[in-house]
C-alpha cells in the first residue's frame, strides 16, 4: 500500500530542500484510526527520514524562537505597544507543535509566511527504538543533542512544561508539567549520553548531517558547549554551576567550539515553491511587494554611531535618506517624523523614529500603521540571511536578489563562546580575562559575518571592510572596557557587543538579559512604564497547550518567571522604565 499523503507530504519537503537527494517511499499497513495518522510505528519507520525531519524541523523552531527573542532584546524591531499584550498564547502555537508533535500544520510567522513542518520530539521518540535495536548510535546521538536544546529552550521561554508525560498518545492525552530544574538535568543527561554514543563505531552512518557533514568530533563539542550554555543560564540558583563550566573551558582538550569551523548553524536553500526553504528573513523582505519586516532602530543606531564593519553586511539600506533625517518628514511613509520624542525618551538620550545614513527602522514598542514604504525601510543584508550587501545602491530590494536566501541560522557560534567566558570572568571579577575574552569574540564575530560578502556576487567592491576598520573597531570596544570604572560600564561594554553578535538569533540574549539585567542602554518602549507592564520574564503557554491539555492553566501573566530567574523585578530592567 502507499504511503500516507501526510508522510507522503513530509518526503517531498526533505526532497525539495536538500536538492539532489533521492527518497524512496516506504510501505505501510492499514492505518489505525485510533493513532494519529501522521504517525507511522516505529518498525514502519526509516530511521534516515525521521533524523532529515528532526534536523531540518529543529532548524525552523530554532529560528522562529531566535526572532521571538531578538524583538524583546531589540536585536530586532517589536511591533507591539505593551508587554501585556504585544504576544499572544496563539503565537506560539507553530513553535509549540513544531517541537512535540504537528498535524501537518504550518509554521507561520508574524508576516503570514509559512513552512510545513514536523514535530521534534514525536519524531525523536520514533527514532530512539530504532536506533537503540539496530546500533544506530550516531543517528541517536545527534537527535539527544537537538532533544536537549529543544527541551532547555522551551524552559528558557515557558517556564515549566510538560515532558516526562508528554508524547504517550491516548496512554495519556493530560500531560502534567515537569518543574524546569528536572528538565534541565534530562538535558545535561542526554548531552553525556550523545557524547558517549558519537565515541561509538556506527554502522550504518546517517545518510545526511545537515549541520556537521558527519564530523562526529565536532558534535561532540556542540554538546559540551550546549552543557556549558545550560550551566551559565542556572548559575543563579546552582551554586556548582559556574565550577561545571569551567571544568569543560579549563579542561585543557578544547572539546567545546572555539572556532568558526565548529560553529553550530542551520543552512538555509534557495528554493522559492513547493517549498520556500529560503532563510525565513530573506523570504520576508526580498518581495515583489517590499519588505515585511522592520529593523531595530537601537542596534542599527549602535552600530552605526560606532562604525561597526559589520553594519553592510548586517543590513540593506533601498534608501539614502530618511523622513526627519536628510530629508523633510513625511506623515505618509514616516508618520512619526512629524511628532515629538517622548520625554523619556529625552531624558535618556534614545534616538527616535529616524537615523541618519538612510537606516530606516522602527523603535522599541512602535505599533504604528503600516504605511507605504515596503521598498524604502533598511531591510536584512548578506548576514545571516544571505540578503544584499550594502554597497551603497540604495535600490529597492526583489527576490532573487543578493545570496538568494542561502544564509544560516545561527545557534552556537564560536564567538558567543567568547561573551559566555566573558561572563564568567565578569561574575569573578577577573577584568583582564573578560577583556581577553571580548577582543576574541569580537574578532571571531566579524571574520564569520564578512565571510559573507562572497554570497552576493552582484554587488559592488569597495565598501567592504578592510583590516584597518576592523582593527580600529576592535581596539576601540576592547579599550573602552579596559578604561571602565564602574561595573555598569564593564558589563553594558560586554553586553552590548554580545548583542551585535547574536544578530539572528536572539534566544541566548533573552536569557543573559534576565539573568544580568545588562546592558542597561536599551532603547525603552515608546509608551512609558507603567503603560508598558513589567518586561517579559516568560511567554504565555500557548493556546493549543492550555485548551486541549486540562493538566495545564494559562498563566495569569507575563512576569511569571522561569526556575533559574531569581534575578531582580521590573522596573529594575531598564525595558520596562
């Protein structure tokens, strides 16, 4: 008998995104009307399929998570007044169900645009059976490590959720919740155990590792920095945490990623239809119609303020002027340049609603219309969305243009190791590290990001950055943190430059924000505190969660926060002033 459509489906998806693989349906019996008929049993299940769906699937919930948290730590632009209520539990139902279990459901963001997918952890349950009968120990291995993310992410950002009852079908349709500690520890524990099974011999190999081409030892110290990620986030209420990270840094082997070639990343296609596998941000903005999105105006003014090299290949600008900046404010295409700067806005000194150079965004808890300006707004550039470069064009951007959308997402990057180490050396007072600490990750930050100026072969030499910028740059950032006095300014000097870093995935930047409260210079809400409610501390379980589980209520909310959280309330954090 054929394949179900469902599954049918799921093939031709993995098809189409890794071009030039063949798959070959499988047989299955009659289905059973009582199983979720996207679900085959697991001696019906091709242990090389499930791991392609549970790679690519963990892909697009990393960077759905990665936007959600860049627009509350303004990496990227939140369009939504108040914290109360910019994020609804609908929101994150794609998230939801693309980490346990979909219904061939779509992942969609805040823009409409849309990908099937699976669930992670369904599929990572199908798995484990098969892999553990045949000696599959590396296909194991590498669904424990994205299993353990998947599962500390979604702690990170719900608080407690279920997990030792989840996924058992009719047996249970009412999982309770797991406290975050224990869920925690089930992480740290399937980390030892992938470390353990990709020492292993396996026979045969997976056909496909779309993250490190079967390089077993750099998996391994994916896991290790994974574990040390875990131990940094819960130092605030485990008091052998910080010891257990830096057993890993100091152990002398190097077995967590220290250099680009280990880093951690999703890549992404050049597919248009059937399906779009191009990076979601580049889909977004390279349109027929115009962008979809706004960038941040508080990294872009940052960055731009500091002559960071990293700013063209960050950001596109179709325009080279800006309503209110080089030219005369327009309430049609810039309806804020005709209106005063909120006083708090004064009184901190924020730049509001335009920068110079033809930066076109929005600030923080700007939810104002959307206006005509789909082909002027600054828009994704070469990094990591394999957009256009910023060789001073200023033309209105269309699909196809640029790297055609073959960009990354990033999720552990060798340079975000360097602001961790940094951290730690911040928490023990130990300046001399943290500075050595800053210098590596800056470097390591811009030599990746510039690597990706070979993904535009359209544009135009010149504006590129040279050693001397990038140099300056770094002695620059590195020397300001040296001459600081207080440790405000120590920590907003490693904070801010951590948070040019993350740029494509904010998850890492929502947790250190909560658990430092730094840096203290971020752009506040356009409405004043209290207006705004106190900062997100977690996100509301979503709606399919709480409506078909009756273990599970949803919470009363926003400022419900996490186990590792003890960190101080709002208005403390300067996102809620």
């Amino acid at each position: 008998m054929k394949i179900t459509k469902i599954v049918a489906h799921k093939i031709s998806v993995i098809i189409v995104l890794m071009i030039g693989l063949l798959f070959t349906s499988c047989e299955s019996t009659e289905l059973d009307l009582t199983k979720n008929p996207n679900q085959l049993d697991s001696n019906q299940s091709d242990p090389d399929l499930l791991l392609n769906s549970i790679q690519i699937d963990f892909g697009k919930v990393v960077e759905r998570f990665g936007a959600i948290a860049g627009q509350v730590t303004r990496i990227d632009n939140m369009n939504g007044r108040d914290y109360q209520n910019v994020y609804s539990p609908t929101d994150f139902n794609d998230v939801w169900s693309g980490s346990y279990q979909s219904t061939d459901v779509s992942f969609g963001d805040q823009n409409g645009h849309n990908q099937t997918f699976n669930g992670i952890l369904a599929d990572i349950r199908e798995l484990q059976p098969i892999a553990k009968e045949e000696e599959l120990y590396h296909h194991l291995a590498i669904a424990q490590v994205i299993e353990a993310y998947t599962i500390t992410t979604l702690v990170d950002f719900f608080g407690d959720v279920p997990y030792s009852e989840a996924l058992q079908g009719s047996e249970n349709l009412n999982p309770k919740v797991d406290d975050g500690a224990i869920i925690y520890q089930a992480a740290l524990d399937l980390l030892d155990e992938a470390i353990v099974n990709f020492e292993k011999e396996a026979d045969p190999e997976p056909e496909n590792d779309f993250y490190y081409n079967k390089n077993w030892e750099n998996w391994i110290k994916a896991a290790n920095t994974i574990k040390m990620k875990i131990y940094l986030q819960k130092r605030l209420v485990d008091s052998e945490a910080l010891t257990k990270f830096n057993e890993i840094y100091d152990s002398g082997s190097g077995n967590y990623i220290m250099d680009s070639s280990e880093d951690f990343e999703f890549s992404w296609g050049t597919n248009v239809i059937q399906p779009d596998n191009r990076h979601p941000r580049y889909a977004n903005n390279y349109e027929g119609d115009g962008a979809d999105e706004y960038m941040s105006n508080w990294l872009m003014n940052l960055m731009s303020e500091s002559d960071d090299p990293r700013i063209r290949y960050y950001y596109y600008r179709q325009t080279n002027v800006v309503p209110g900046a080089e030219t005369a404010p327009n309430e049609e295409t810039l309806s804020c340049s005709l209106e005063s700067p909120p006083q708090h806005y004064i009184d901190n000194g924020f730049t509001f609603c335009f920068l110079n150079n033809g930066y076109w965004g929005r600030d923080h808890g700007d939810d104002d219309g959307i206006p005509p300006d789909g082909f002027l707004r600054t828009i994704f550039g070469v990094y990591p969305a394999a957009g256009r470069f910023d060789d001073s064009s200023f033309e209105g951007a269309e699909q196809g243009d640029g790297g055609q959308g073959a960009g990354i997402t990033p999720i552990l990057l060798s340079s975000w190791v360097d602001f961790m180490i940094a951290e730690v050396a911040l928490e023990d007072m130990n300046f001399s590290d943290a500075g050595t600490a800053l210098n590596n990750g800056l470097t390591k930050s811009i030599n990746k990001v510039i690597s990706f100026r070979n993904r535009d072969a359209s544009a135009q030499t010149g504006f590129e950055a040279d050693n001397t910028m990038i140099n300056n740059f770094i002695s620059t950032k590195v020397n300001q943190f040296n001459a600081a006095t207080t440790m405000d300014q120590r920590w907003n000097a490693v904070a801010e430059q951590y948070w040019v870093a993350l740029f494509g995935n904010g998850i890492d930047a929502y947790n250190f924000y909560r658990r430092t409260g730094y840096p203290k210079t971020l752009q506040t809400n356009v409405e004043p505190y209290p207006a705004t409610g106190d900062f997100i501390r977690s996100f509301p379980y979503p709606a399919d969660l709480t409506t078909n589980n009756s273990s599970v209520d949803p919470k009363q909310n926003q400022v419900q926060k996490v186990f590792w959280d003890n960190n101080g309330d709002s208005p403390a954090f300067p996102a809620a002033n």
